[in-house]
C-alpha cells in the first residue's frame, strides 16, 4: 500500500469516526432534552425559557456540522431550529 493510499484511508477512517461522534453527541443531547423536559419543574423553567435553551443548544450543533461541512446533519438540526422556534414564537404574541 502505498503513503497516498494510506492517507486517504486514515481521512476514510477519520471521517467515520466524526460521524460516529456526532451520531452519539446527537443521541446523548436528545436523551438530555427528555431528561430536561422531565426535570423542568425543579428549575420552575416555563416552556419559553426551556425552548430559548433548546434553541441555543440545536444552534452550537449546527455550527459544529457546518464546521464539519456535515450538510446532511444540518438539514435535520434545522428541522429542530424551526420546531423550537415556532414554541417560542407562540410566546411572542
């Protein structure tokens, strides 16, 4: 195997790796938005402050994507931006 052919495996296999990451960051951070739902009368959080938390959180993910060029995960991220802001534009009225 040659030292080109090795480079682009390593970037194939690193490439890999950062989606696995981003597919467990992605997991984790929903699991936590269950939990915080759930655990949001011990901070007395109303839906607004919950959502304006939500939104700054989705908003970190997607920057990190576009660093990423990770396009196809930001699609779905902006899917999230929009629900979340839609719960908080109900608020705004």
């Amino acid at each position: 195997m040659t030292d080109k052919q090795i480079t682009a495996k390593l970037l194939e296999i690193s490439d890999i790796a950062q989606d696995i990451m981003l597919a467990i960051t992605l997991k984790t951070a929903n699991e936590l938005v269950v939990d915080n739902k759930q655990d949001t009368n011990k901070f007395d959080l109303d839906e607004e402050a919950f959502a304006y938390g939500e939104l700054a959180k989705l908003m970190t993910i997607m920057d990190i994507c576009k660093q990423d060029e990770a396009y196809e995960k930001c699609a779905i991220i902006k899917e999230d931006i929009t629900k979340t802001q839609n719960i908080i534009k109900k608020y705004k009225k």
